[in-house]
C-alpha cells in the first residue's frame, strides 16, 4: 500500500512508518514544512501530487497544560486538520486512520468507557480532540478513529522517559494515585492502526467509524511509575527508593484530567481480530528496548509528566 502517515516524527508517527516499511508498504512521511495540515491546499497538493490509497493521521497538538493557554494552537490542529484531512480524502474516496484520545471523555465513568458513551471532555485538549472527531464524521464515511489512552514509547517525551530520567537523579519521586487509565505502547497502537488498514486493503471492506484501542489492565498513575522503576532497576542501579503516592489536589495542573479513563477495547477485536496486550508485557518491552537504545535517559521531562 502507498500510506500517507501525518505526524511521523512523533512517538507514534515514528513506530508507524518503520512498521509499515517492514511490512513492505511505501510510506510517504511529510514534514510540518511539506504538508501543513492546518492548511487545506497543502493538504490538497500534497495528496493530489502523491495519491496515497489511505492516511494514517498521527499528527496532533498533545500538550495538555499548555493546550489551556494555546487553545488556538490545539483547535487549529486537532479539529482544523481533521477537517482538512477528511475533506480531501473525501475527494480523493480516501479511508483516513484518525488517533483520538481518552481525553474526550469527562472520567466519571466506573466502568471502562464504551465508544458509544457520550463525549464530555473537561479540558482545552480533549474539547479539541473530540471536535476534530466531530469534522471527520460529518466530511468523510470512511473512516477509523481510534481512541488510545496513556502513551508512551522509545522516542518522544512521555510518562515513561520521564520516570527513567527521575529515577537516575531522584531519591523520591511523587506521582498522583487518584487517576486510573490504561498504559499503551506506542508499538502497539501502531501495529493496531495498519492490521486495522491492511484488512480494508484486502477486504474493500470494513465496519468503519469509532473504536478503543489501549494496553490491557487498569492502573494508577502512581503503580504505573512504580512498575517502571521496577523495571528500570533489572537494566541499571536507579537512585529512586520511594514512588510517594499523591492526590490530584496534591499536584495542581491547568487543565484537569480525567479521573478514570479506561477503554473499553471489546468492539476492535470482535470487528478486527485485534486484542491489546497486557500493559506490563508491552512496558517490559519498551523499557528493554529504550535500554538497548541508550535512550532511557535522554529526554526532557515534560508539562505533564506526573500528571
């Protein structure tokens, strides 16, 4: 297949287009420079000019604090390019693979969130997410949004990066144990979205529209770190000898953040056969490859780090 992955020098945007070559697929990974999503006629021009068989959207704005101080920045990309996508790939008669959040949804939910239940996202992120997911519907029928929830991965700034780089420096590390979701790997999410576009491929044919996609299990913030440190400690010495369980209140942020946000991911596996994995299995993974990469404490800590 001829794919056109938007947003590939990101955590995710990376994994797709390596997986997607080794299975053999052409990829054409544009730079912000190249294609603009925010603008449709680079949008147009680019896909007029490479004429991909389907877009895989991995491009978003992700930066949760900030997204509250740069609501036009987050609208502009997550709602504004969703709409350019969907609008020229409706032209072209193009799926588009859309990558959607937990975030659209408000967290007082008991019980994992079904793609059916109704949006209300409590912050300028989520709001924005859930908008561009408004704009694909309404301009495009064929199409996957696929929400996801807690990623992390071998490159990018993510939960997991962070907790390695704390754990090299700091004796005590305090991470919220109020707020529950599911741990994805971002290799995972990845191989999800192209068995996803694989079988439209081979089948013409697919249940289109909104599904969940996230490791398996329910965890805290808090055991999450813990879980890492954990790890951590198999590959090298780690300075850290407490994870300090914390509230929500206790950690003030300018957005606020879902309190329970687990998926539900039954709908993916009955329509496409695919079942996530357990999250420690993929976290083991992914720390043991950010290891062998000598990546595990090169990043930056970022705006939400400890949520």
């Amino acid at each position: 297949m001829n794919i056109l992955i938007t947003g590939g020098h990101g955590q995710l945007g990376r994994e797709l287009w390596q997986e997607a070559r080794t299975r053999g697929h052409d990829v054409k990974v544009p730079s912000h420079r190249q294609m603009d999503i925010t603008n449709i006629k680079a949008v147009r021009n680019f896909i007029d000019r490479h004429q991909p068989v389907c877009v895989i959207n991995a491009a978003a704005y992700t930066q949760v604090d900030k997204a509250e101080i740069e609501e036009s920045c987050a609208f502009a990309v997550n709602k504004t390019g969703c709409k350019n996508l969907a609008q020229v790939c409706a032209e072209g008669k193009i799926p588009l693979f859309q990558v959607s959040t937990d975030y659209v949804f408000d967290g007082q939910k008991k019980a994992p969130y079904l793609e059916s239940d109704p949006v209300s996202p409590i912050g300028v992120y989520g709001l924005s997410k859930a908008a561009g997911e408004t704009e694909i519907r309404l301009n495009l029928r064929k199409h996957i949004i696929l929400r996801t929830s807690w990623l992390y991965g071998v490159y990018g700034q993510n939960f997991v990066r962070t907790m390695l780089k704390l754990s090299g420096t700091k004796e005590n590390i305090r991470v919220v144990s109020d707020q529950y979701g599911s741990p994805t790997s971002a290799v995972d999410l990845a191989i999800a979205i192209l068995s996803m576009a694989e079988q439209w491929h081979q089948h013409s044919s697919v249940a289109w529209g909104t599904y969940h996609y996230c490791g398996q299990g329910i965890v805290s913030w808090h055991e999450f770190a813990e879980t890492i440190i954990e790890l951590a400690r198999r590959y090298r010495d780690v300075k850290t000898t407490r994870v300090e369980p914390i509230t929500t209140a206790d950690f003030p942020t300018k957005a606020k953040r879902p309190a329970f946000s687990a998926l539900d991911c039954n709908l993916i596996k009955t329509n496409f056969g695919i079942k996530p994995k357990p999250w420690r299995e993929s976290l083991q993974l992914t720390i043991r490859r950010l290891y062998e990469l000598k990546e595990a404490f090169d990043c930056t800590p970022h705006d939400n780090s400890l949520r």
